[in-house]
C-alpha cells in the first residue's frame, strides 16, 4: 500500500508544478514530494512494528491535507486512507488466525 502511494505523491507533485503560478519556485514541490517519498519508504520499512502503523496513518492524513494544494487529493488521500485501515484491520485479522491455528497444531501434535 504504501509502496503505491509513491507513486500517487509523485504524480500529485507533477500536478502541483503545473498548477503552480509562473515564477515561483518549484524546490518547495519536490521537497515535500520528497519527503513523502521519504515517509513512505521509512514506514513501509517498519510496517512490522507499531511506530510504522503510525508513521503510515500520519502519512495517510498527510495525503488528504494535499488536497489543499492539488484538490484531487482530497479524494485521492481519502481512498488511500480507506484502503490502509481496511489492510490494517485484514492483517491483524490473519495475524489471529495464523496464532490460532499455530496452537491448534501445537495441541495435536503433543
């Protein structure tokens, strides 16, 4: 999920820089976009531990508040933020059925 949202913080830079008033600076674009990349690779690196549970849902109200340089990002962000409490919920989901089934087979095969 969060490998994906690369490419949405990206492609939202690239609009941003087209949005952008002529003569203004882009280093500020790319910066951010930049740093959300960034954000991104940190958490999808640390998924496994709380802190990049975290770090991934700041990153999803990060990408709604996009919405108030490129507005489709309110939407964007919104879908992304939908689908990463839906993986999140999932994940702990199997995680349970995987350590139920772990003991099940631990008890018959003792």
């Amino acid at each position: 999920m969060l490998t994906f949202e690369i490419f949405v913080i990206v492609l939202a830079a690239l609009v941003a820089f087209g949005l952008r008033e002529p003569g203004t600076s882009v280093g500020p674009i790319w910066a951010v976009a930049g740093g959300g990349v960034l954000l991104c690779l940190v958490a999808a690196g640390l998924v496994r531990r709380p802190v990049g549970l975290w770090l991934g849902s700041l990153l999803q109200v990060l990408l709604i508040a996009a919405g108030l340089v490129v507005p489709a990002m309110y939407g964007v962000g919104g879908v992304f933020a939908v689908l990463w409490v839906v993986a999140i919920l999932l994940g702990r989901r199997i995680d349970t059925e995987r350590a139920e089934r772990a003991a099940l087979e631990d008890r018959l095969s003792a």
